[in-house]
C-alpha cells in the first residue's frame, strides 16, 4: 500500500514446513479426481488448486522434486486450518491491505510476462475482472493464514539462554555456512521540491476534484489514468479502511471527516498530495477512492542534488570528514543518518547483508565492486514509490564466507533459535486444533502418510 504508514511494519509470514526437506511421497494405484479432493470448516481444496500450485513453482523455478502432491496438500490443509480458525477468533484483515498487496502482485506479474492476457490464460480465466475477483480470494486466505500464524506466535519469545542452548545443540560439523557478507552504510541525498512543484500538484488535485463535482466527470476514471499510487490505479484508487487499518495518520483523519459522497480537498501525507472521495459508508467500514500525485523534482534540483552528492563525497575522500559523521550532519535518510548512514538487511533487520541474498541489486551492483572502507561514486538511487535521490555508499566491513559462529553472526543464530520456537508452537497449536475442527479429505489423498493426524485415526 503505497500510503500506509511507514512506522508499521508487518511481521513475515511463518511457514511451518520446510518444503526441501520433506520426503516424497504419492499416493498411488487410484485414479484421479477432479474435484473436491479436502475441506477444512469453510474452505476446501480442490484437485486443480494442487496442480496449478505445482505449476505455479515451476514458474518461480523452485525446486520441487522432493516435493509430492501428499506434502503439498498437507501444507494446503494447515493452510485452511489457520484461515478458518482466523475467521472464528474474528482476526481480520482488511479489504484495503488485500486489494493493495493483489494489485501490487498483479502489477509484477505483468511486469514480469509480458501482458494481462497471459496471466488470465494461464489461470484460464476469461476477463480481468474474473481473475481479480479470483485472485482476491486467494490473497485474502493467504492475509489470513499469516494474521493467525502471527496471532499465535506474537507472545513467543527467546532468551539469551535458550540462544545459547540451541547453538550448543547443532554439532559443529552441521553447523550452517554462512556466505559472503558486508556491513554498508549509505548518505543519501534527495533533491529539493520547490513551492512551484507542490502547487503545480495541488493545482492539478483541484481541477479533477471539479472537474468531477460539477462536471460529472468519473472519479474512478481520473484515479486509473493519473493516480501515482499504482497499487490502487486499476481499481480506481479503491481501498475499503477502517480506523484501525495502518494508513497514514492525515488520510485516514481525512477521511473519516467526509459525508458519504463527498470529495476531499488536496491533502498532503509522507506520500504526496491526494483527494479522497467517500464513496460508502458501511458500519466501522469506509469504501473510498483516492487519486495521489507526488510533486516530481526539476532536473535543475536534481543535478543541485548530485552536486551537493559529489560535494560531501569529495571531503569524505580529502579526509576533512569522516563517512559517518558526513551522513550524521547531511544525509536525507532519517532512519540511517544517525547511526552513521549502516543499513539493515530489511528481512533479518541484520546489519549484515548476504551478498548472494540481496534484493536490491542496484545496491548489490553498488557494493559488489567495493573493498573495504572505499567509497562508491555518486550514483542515482530510485526507490520502491520511484522517488529519485543520490547516494554515496560505503563497505564497512567485509566478512568472509564462514562457518556459523555464535559471537559474530549472534542475530543469525538468534533468529534461527527464535523461528524453532515458533514453528514449535505452530505445530503444538495444529495438533490441539486438528481435533475440534471439521475436515473431510477424500480419494487418493485418504492414502497419504500425514506427518499430522488429519484423517483423525
């Protein structure tokens, strides 16, 4: 969601099977079923979703050849059990953060094959509202799934004992490789948005918002040609919030303010300016649509930018300053100037990065190319919301492929100790709940070697 604020940050979601390490197995001698093959309370499984699942791993080109069809429909079954337990319990996961986290996937998706239309031919759907509609489902599950996994482990915790406990258990001689590292840290320099450029935005917000009160002008239209929220544009800037959902603070006071049918003036948020037509009001539910535009820097502020860049990294280099206190005083990343301008590995919050692992790889080809202690060029940096800025970057440190060790890669084997922890919980909590809820598995499935009791024999 590209206005959701950037203080809230949502746990990962936990698996409870290590897919590559199960053995495979197949349930063999019967024919096939094409149908309802499981259902666990109100969700079931069908024969196709495990071969378009199958499918869907090739894609991504994970491995799968220890992978059967018994594993996999395991892992769909726990699947169903957290989503149906999540609705029981009333955990909820908003409209808003599905349609938002779709889009998004719909958007790479695109991106990635070259069109809607192979995407609706793969799925065999026949328009793109038939897939969205589809797909929504699918990723409201999957919302829920995780909402629940978070629910029953959020209370889990590890101590320095236990850390130490864990480590002592894993014989040296199977201790994991860590691989090659590097500690970074990064000055980051955004070019200035001048009066003009709001103005112009602000400018260009008021003319669509009248445009729409006293024209008849399509809101939804406006929002799917111009909005620079991609996550939302297909869907005419749609979200459906409640006050609890993580939107910035001044979207949501916006509009929670506004009567049914009403259009917002322009607004500004961390994101940019935005209006917000409420379309609905359902209960503690708003059905809303917004259109966003971020004032875009001249080229003349950019290549200002580049030059303060270039300016702070010539002292850097002369020995007047050192790299640290040169983010410290001058860096634009709040989150990293004081601390130096050291990035953290946004999966593991490490301030070590896995160069193998590293998604970012404008900064992998960045810092690939760098010893120790040498500092980049002045380079071009565009983030996830396509903001540009410059950057400098530097390694800090270099360590080298090594055997895991308890001292230097503590937060690793902290981690590792921590998600034993939960994945232990995790099944304590599928065996307890295997028991109450209704599940109903039918043909060839009935054959698989389960390593839950889900046939309750």
């Amino acid at each position: 969601m590209k206005f959701i604020s950037k203080k809230v940050m949502f746990a990962l979601g936990l698996s409870l099977v290590v897919i590559g390490g199960m053995q495979a197995q197949n349930p063999t001698g019967k024919r096939k079923i094409d149908g309802v093959v499981g259902v666990v309370g109100d969700y079931v499984i069908l024969e196709s979703e495990i071969d378009k699942t199958l499918l869907e791993l090739k894609a991504q080109r994970i491995p799968i050849d220890n992978l059967s069809k018994c594993d996999l429909f395991e892992r769909l079954l726990e699947d169903k059990l957290y989503a149906h337990q999540a609705v029981q319990d009333s955990i909820e996961v908003s409209d808003a953060e599905v349609t938002s986290f779709m889009n998004d996937q719909i958007n790479r998706m695109v991106e990635e094959v070259g069109g809607i239309e192979r995407i609706l031919s793969f799925y065999n759907k026949k328009s793109e509202e038939d897939f969205r509609d589809y797909f929504f489902d699918i990723v409201k599950q999957n919302k829920l799934t995780q909402a629940m996994q978070r629910h029953i482990v959020e209370k889990v915790t590890i101590t320095p004992e236990e850390v130490r406990q864990f480590f002592r258990a894993i014989p040296e001689d199977e201790r994991p490789t860590v691989g090659d590292e590097v500690e970074i840290a990064e000055i980051v320099i955004k070019p200035e948005i001048s009066k003009e450029q709001k103005q112009k935005v602000i400018d260009r917000l008021n003319e669509m918002r009248t445009d729409v009160l006293e024209n008849g002008a399509s809101f939804f239209s406006k929002a799917v040609l111009f909005t620079d929220d991609k996550g939302s544009a297909a869907n005419g800037g749609f979200y459906s919030i409640t006050k609890k959902d993580p939107f910035a603070k001044e979207f949501k006071e916006v509009a929670f303010s506004l009567a049914e049918g009403e259009i917002s003036a322009p607004f500004e948020t961390e994101f940019g300016y935005h209006i917000i037509y409420l379309e609905k009001i359902r209960g503690q539910h708003l059905d809303v649509r917004h259109i966003l535009l971020v004032p875009k820097p001249t080229e003349k502020a950019l290549e200002e930018a580049k030059t303060k860049a270039e300016g702070i990294r010539e002292k850097i280099m002369n020995k007047e300053i050192s790299f640290a206190e040169a983010a410290a005083a001058s860096s634009d990343d709040k989150d990293t100037r004081q601390n130096g301008g050291v990035l953290r590995d946004p999966m593991t919050m490490d301030t070590r990065f896995d160069l193998n692992k590293m998604e970012d790889r404008e900064l992998y080809f960045l810092v690939n190319a760098l010893k120790e202690n040498e500092v980049s060029p002045v380079s071009l940096k565009t983030d996830h919301r396509d903001q540009k800025s410059y950057r400098i970057v530097t390694i800090n440190k270099k360590i080298p492929s090594h055997k895991i060790d308890f001292v230097d890669d503590y937060t690793k084997v902290k981690n590792m100790a921590l998600n034993k922890k939960q994945e232990e919980e995790l099944q304590k909590w599928v065996t307890k709940k295997i028991k109450d809820a209704y599940i109903n598995i039918q043909g060839e499935y009935k054959d698989c070697k389960f390593r839950n009791n889900w046939l309750k024999n």
